[in-house]
C-alpha cells in the first residue's frame, strides 16, 4: 500500500471523500483549497473507514497475489484502473 504509485492513487480518494462531505453539506466545494483547513471529525472517520476498508482488500492480505500480476511495479494508470473498479464494487 506505500508504494509511490498506489499511494498516488489511493490518496486521490482520500482528497474526494473530504470533498463529497462538504458538497453533502451543501458547502463550496473547497477543491483547490481542500487541505488548506482542518477537517471536522467526521471527515475523519470517513477516511478511516476507508482505510480500513481498502487495507482489508485480498489484493493486501492474500500474500500469493504478489506473485501475479499485482507483485511487479505498475504504473499510476493501473492503479487508477484497480482502485476505480474495487470503488465501484462497494
């Protein structure tokens, strides 16, 4: 999960789930000034949730997956693909 390339990506979400928490309030959204101010508590939460939910993935926990095509290095792309696909599942 800390590879450059997968944390480009997963922090990518991160940055949208704080987003979406204002525009649910019907707040601006605060897209180029998103961490210029601290967030609520539940923002908060909210990342972790997310987190913990993307740390349980089997991509992380399955330790013979990394001998497929996830153990070799991928670009940002592939990333954005695999992250894109589990988002949608949930």
């Amino acid at each position: 999960m800390s590879k450059e390339e997968i944390v480009y990506n997963w922090l990518s979400y991160v940055g949208q789930i704080a987003r979406q928490y204002f525009i649910m309030l019907g707040k601006p959204d605060p897209e180029e000034r998103l961490f210029q101010y601290p967030f609520p508590e539940q923002v908060w939460e909210n990342i972790a949730k997310f987190l913990r939910s993307l740390k349980a993935l089997p991509l992380w926990v399955n330790r013979d997956l990394s001998e497929t095509v996830f153990g070799g290095k991928q670009n940002n792309s592939f990333w954005k693909t695999v992250f894109g696909a589990m988002v949608e599942s949930w």
